[in-house]
C-alpha cells in the first residue's frame, strides 16, 4: 500500500530483472567509469554517518562474533544490522566456514524473547534452534563498544509462514476467506499486540541504536513458496485484489470507522471472478490498475485508504508504546512517508543494481521529497552482487554518489551471501569518507 519501494521490494524486482536478462552480465562488462563522472554535492555534504552492513545472527554462529566485528572495524564499518527475526530463504553463502548452501528454519527469532512482555500477546516468537542455547543479540551487544559499532536490529514483521500458518485466524484473509500463508493480518489485534511486543522486547533489552521495520504492513500474494505457480496468469493487479485482506476483524474495523466494507468486498470479488471465468482472456473493460477500478468504486477506494491508514496507525503505535522510555530510533526501509515522519527516526533509498549515476539521482530525488525540518537519518541500500559493483572501482563510485546525493551513508546487502572479493571491496569504497 505505500508508494514506495521497500529494501524487500526492490530486492525482489531486481533479482527477477537480474534471471529474466542479459543486462548485469552486459554491465558488468563496461569499464568503470571515471571518478570525475560522480556527481558533486553542491552543498559539501561531510562525511558519512552510517557505514553499515547487513548480516545475520548465523554469521556470528558460523564464525565468531569477534571475527567479524573485528572485520568489520577494520573495514571501516560502524553499523551492524543484524536480523532479530527472519523469514524463509534459500541461500548461496559462497565463504561460509559451515556450508556452501542454506536454507534457514524460517521465520523465527535470534533472541531469547522477554516472556513477561509476550505475556499478552496470543502469537508467541519461536527461536531458531541455533539460537536456544546463544543469545547472538545479546552476544554482540557486549562487544559493540570493543569494536565501535552500533547495532540494529533488522526485524521482519507480517512476514511469517511460521505463525501465519500456525494462527490462520491471525493471518491476511482474501475475498474468498482463505489464508495468506506468509502473512500475518496487521488488521487484526492479535498481530498488532505481537509487533508491538516484538519491537518493545528489543527496544528494552538490547543496546541497540535503532529497530529497522521490515514487512511491518500488508503483504502480497507471492512470496516464492516451493512450487508456487498461476496458470491464470494473473495481472498485477488481480495479484493484488486476491491479497487483499478481509479478515473477520480488519473488515469490522472498516464498518466501525464508517466504510462500506461489504461494497468494496463485492467489487473485488466480482473483479477476480470475471478474471477466473474469461482466462485466459478477459472481459470488455476489465481494470488494469487500482486507480482504474477505484475511479467506479468509492467504496474499495474508501476501503484501500483505510488500510493505508491501519499500516500508518501501526508505525505510530510502535514508535509510541514499544519504544517510550528507550532510547531506541524507529526506522523504515522506504522513502519518505508525511503520514508517519514525525514518529519515524530514519527513511531508506535502495539502489540494488544501479551504477554510479543512477544511484545519486535515486538518492537525491529521495532527499528532495524530505522536508528540511525533519532531522533523522537516510541511509543507501547497496547490494554486493549479480553484476553491479563489478569492480572495486565501481564500488567506489557508488558510495560517493550516495554520498553525494544527499544520503546518511551506505548499508550493504549482506555479508552471508556477498562474495568474499567483494566484501573486501568495502574498506577501500568508505576510505576518507
């Protein structure tokens, strides 16, 4: 529902941009450009204040949490942000000490949850096994001094097979009352209290600068399940229709606040009938965007508006009551939001896949939409892989652009899954910045 891009958004669209063409072999070809072709900061902007790095709680259990953080001071780094939580995935960890190939448990926690603050939360946090007898949060936090780090905790939220499966009742409802199996329902009570719970239990017990929000909103319908197919071929729109969540008590809120939920819930059930019935056609008429079939139906426009407002409601929530008395930054992985700024410490541009002048005009056009009264930080998602940095150089340029282009200070995805040439690219890429 937000008009930007999050870290998880563009990691998606650029990997199946990346599988689906030639262009990041074609452009990791190309010579590095010249320092001289990075656009200069008018302003002179100083130096970098974030300097971070994405990684996981099983790097630190793979290699020594000493290890790495020591590497990471040598490289000139100051932000860990590790992951307290975490979805599903299917890795290549190409230095990995353990292995070669990973594919993690899947949605749980690399804490050891507070049970007094999930004692009214009816969704529970499950810890990776791994993690039961290591608390890898806690184990970092008492060496961040050592090796002059700061740390965030990088958390996902809705985003849950685990307990979306495990709570069905708790989960994104279609139209048709089934499930959203890695998505838990922001609609509901129950996955709000847990959120809430989640980043209050890290805010209280853990030294951490900021808690980075990811997935804390409303999911779609693909997530890359095993054998995950649509021979409908549905549209991007009708992917979005039959994601939509009409939960029991997200569709009561609605109606309590005065929207016509049953309308708008007609409206999308007839939208996706039609497309069901005609495949692989479809009918005279049929919308091809949101905007489309909003301008014919102010009730699913009403109904949309006030989810927008369910995810807005949460970011407050969670800046208001999880993180009162700590003193722990809230900060999101997409560009500037007005609807949220004033609880918000930090928004986020992502630049996964961009060369050095793409990357400042991204960066500068995200800087241009914050208004010079709010004071946080913007930090740079920067991905080590699938063809652009292809070089030290290259790298180079890019964090300058950030730089340039008005940014905190690069993050880069991520330290499990880099190449390890790559990550030694790092030190020389934030030299003197």
């Amino acid at each position: 529902m937000q008009s930007v891009l999050s870290r998880r958004s563009l990691l998606h669209l650029s990997t199946l941009a990346a599988m689906s063409s030639r262009q990041a072999k074609a452009r990791a070809a190309r010579p590095a450009r010249a320092p001289s072709t990075v656009p200069k900061d008018p302003a002179g902007s100083g130096s970098l204040t974030i300097k971070g790095l994405f990684m996981h709680a099983w790097d630190l259990n793979d290699s020594g949490a000493d290890k790495i953080m020591a590497w990471m001071q040598d490289s000139g780094l100051n932000w860990m942000a590790i992951a307290g939580c975490y979805h599903s995935g299917w890795f290549v960890h190409p230095h990995s000490p353990r292995r070669r190939a990973y594919i993690t448990e899947g949605s749980v926690a690399y804490f050891h949850p507070d049970k007094t603050i999930f004692r009214g939360s009816p969704i529970k946090p499950i810890v990776a096994s791994f993690a039961k007898e290591t608390n890898w949060l806690a184990v970092a936090g008492k060496l961040l001094d050592k090796y002059g780090l700061h740390m965030v905790s990088w958390t996902i939220g809705s985003h849950n097979t685990r307990l979306a499966q495990k709570h069905p009742e708790f989960a994104q409802q279609n139209v048709f009352g089934d499930p959203i199996p890695h998505a838990l329902s922001i609609g509901h009570d129950a996955t709000r209290t847990y959120l809430k719970a989640l980043c209050r239990d890290l805010a209280v017990n853990y030294p951490l600068y900021g808690i980075q929000l990811e997935a804390f909103g409303w999911m779609g319908l693909r997530h890359g399940h095993h054998h995950e197919r649509d021979l409908t071929d549905l549209t991007p729109l009708e992917q979005e229709l039959l994601a939509m969540c009409f939960n029991p008590q997200t569709v009561a809120k609605a109606r309590a606040a005065g929207v016509d939920a049953d309308k708008a819930r007609e409206v999308v059930r007839a939208t996706l009938e039609a497309a069901f019935k005609e495949a692989p056609d479809r009918p005279k008429g049929h919308p091809a965007s949101m905007a489309e079939l909003e301008s014919g139906a102010p009730a699913l426009k009403a109904y949309n508006q006030f989810r927008r407002e369910l995810a807005d409601s949460l970011v407050v929530e969670i800046k208001q009551e999880s993180l009162k008395g700590t003193s722990c930054k809230l900060l999101l992985q997409s560009g500037y939001q007005k609807e949220v700024a004033s609880a918000v410490d930090g928004f986020a541009a992502g630049v996964y896949g961009k060369l050095p002048a793409e990357v400042f005009k991204t960066v500068q056009q995200g800087r241009d939409l914050i208004p010079a009264s709010w004071k946080g930080d913007y930090a740079c998602f920067v991905r080590l892989g699938m063809g652009v940095p292809a070089s030290q150089q290259q790298l180079r340029e890019i964090v300058l652009a950030v730089k340039n282009g008005g940014s905190s200070g690069p993050i880069f995805y991520n330290y499990s899954e880099s190449p390890e040439k790559m990550l030694g690219w790092i030190k020389g890429a934030l030299e003197g910045l």
